[in-house]
C-alpha cells in the first residue's frame, strides 16, 4: 500500500511540475491613455469655479486642443470639489445653470465625464466643442445639485 501512495505522488509530483514549467507565451497588450493630450495642450478659452452649495468646489478650468487638433476640457491642479457622494460630473452648458431635460435631452448641455479625484483632469471630447457652450458645471446626480460652474472666456 506504502508503494503505490508513493508511485501516485511521485506522480502527481511529476505532472504538476511539468505544467508549471511550461513556456510562458502569454501577450501583453500595452494600452495608451487616450483622455491625456499629445503633445502640448494649448488653452482657447480659460475660467475659474466658483463653489455652490457649501461646496469646496474650485479650481482653474480650460477648454482647448492638443498637437493631433484633439479637443479637452482640462481641470487645473488646483482642481478641488466634494467627492463623498460619488456622482460628481463634468458638463459643458450654454448658461451656469444646469438644466436637464431627460425626456428630449438637452442641446445645451454637454456631458464631459465624471470627476474621479481632485487635481489635475483632463476630459477628451468626441470632436470639437459645441459652439456657446462657455460655462463648466460640476453636478452631483445623486443630491441633485451643482456643486459648482464658471464661465470660459
């Protein structure tokens, strides 16, 4: 009995060491991070947030293009909002105030993407800016609030 529990580990031995040296063949597919600009950021339109709400919301806010004619809109370094609830989101509007239209959407307003921490962002835009949409707007969806804006100029 002592011989064939030693003949089957001996076994297995063999048969796990033998899977595990197997040539590792495996390819790895290095993705570039296409929200950041390429090349230097030139700034057409500049502004500041002003907070709301009680807020800590402020920062310096750009709108511009990269060398490949990419657009962005660019949260500066100083970039600071609440982050507690989650749902704080970046919009282009023709006015400081946020005004939703769920049913029709809005063509006054443009969803840029979501604030994940404070400081430095940058949001690519699908083509260039929505003409006379000058205004940022941070909104928190789930208090249903601006926590901030400021106007591009």
């Amino acid at each position: 009995m002592k011989r064939i529990f030693i003949g089957i580990f001996a076994l297995a031995l063999t048969t796990i060491t033998t899977v595990s040296c197997d040539k590792d063949t495996e390819t790895v597919t290095v993705q570039v991070d296409t929200t950041r600009p390429v090349g230097a950021f030139t700034a057409s339109k500049t502004g500041t947030l002003t907070a709301q709400n009680g807020t800590p919301t402020q920062g310096k806010i750009e709108i511009g293009k990269d060398t490949e004619n990419s657009t962005f809109v660019h949260l500066g370094s100083d970039f600071k909002t609440e982050l507690g609830t989650g749902t704080a989101t970046v919009y282009l509007s023709k006015t400081a105030t946020f005004t939703a239209s769920p049913g029709t959407g809005n063509p006054d307003l443009k969803l840029v993407g979501v604030v994940s921490a404070n400081g430095e962002a940058y949001y690519k835009l699908s083509g260039a800016a929505p003409a006379g949409l000058d205004y940022v707007i941070i909104w928190c969806g789930s208090a249903n609030i601006p926590f901030g804006n400021g106007l591009l100029k």
